[in-house]
C-alpha cells in the first residue's frame, strides 16, 4: 500500500505533463510561422481523396496585413487569412473568394501541428468528411 501510494503522485505529474495544452499552437506562434516565408502545399486530402496534385505549382504568401497570395506562374489569385483560438483550438481562416481551384481552401482549419517548416491542417466538413492540409516552407 505504501508503494501505492508512492507511485500516484509520480503518475499524476507524468500524467499532468502529457497534457494536450503542451502540443498547442497558440495564434501569435503560427501568425508568426505563417508569415516567416512562403508556403508551397505538400499534401491535400478532400474527404475521400488525394487532390494534392491539383495545386502543384502554387506559391503562397501570408502577409503581415492578412492578405494572402497564391501564385503559378504568371497568375496572381488575392484571398486573405487570419488565426484565432476557437473551442479549444488554434485554428487558420482561409478566404479565396470564388476563385478556382483554391476556393476548396475556404474554411477554418484546426492547427493539428506545426514546425518552422511545416503546418498541418484538418477540417471536418459539413458533409462529414475530413479534409487534411499540409503546408511546407519553401
């Protein structure tokens, strides 16, 4: 029982350490990643399939102003962004307007992880399925 009793404490503070709280990206962190360089995407996944290969090419810029710009080639496409905590999340707006393809990239997407050189993105559509976004420094 001693023993027991000896233990509870250290599993609680292992426990307490594990937190999710400590993985979180906070607004100003990925504000801050976002708008350190540009951005190219390295994986899209749209509810049922890989559609990745559908913005190869594409050159995206988050600017301090929260303007966004994606580029291919000699086509400029204006949208704009912005970071918020929202039910427990760092989530990342993303508005193209109607312009197409990047339209699908009109959402909030929930922050899953971040580095320097890479974000990753979920979205739970209304439909129920999950959208991945992956996005890697350039």
């Amino acid at each position: 029982m001693k023993k027991l009793l000896l233990i509870l404490p250290v599993l609680a503070i292992i426990l307490a350490s594990c937190s999710s709280d400590d993985d979180s990206v906070t607004p100003s962190e990925a504000t801050s990643t976002l708008t350190s360089d540009q951005w190219r995407i390295s994986y899209y996944w749209d509810k049922d399939k890989d559609e990745t290969s559908d913005y190869s090419g594409y050159v995206f810029t988050f600017n301090d102003d929260g303007s966004l710009t994606a580029v291919k080639g000699s086509v400029t496409v204006s949208g704009s962004w912005s970071v918020y905590s929202s039910d427990g999340y760092t989530k990342l707006d993303i508005d193209f307007g109607t312009a197409e393809p990047l339209s699908e990239f009109n959402d909030d997407w929930k922050i899953l992880e971040q580095t320097s050189a890479e974000i990753k993105l979920e979205d739970q559509s209304g439909s129920g399925g999950t959208e991945t976004l992956h996005f890697v420094k350039i």
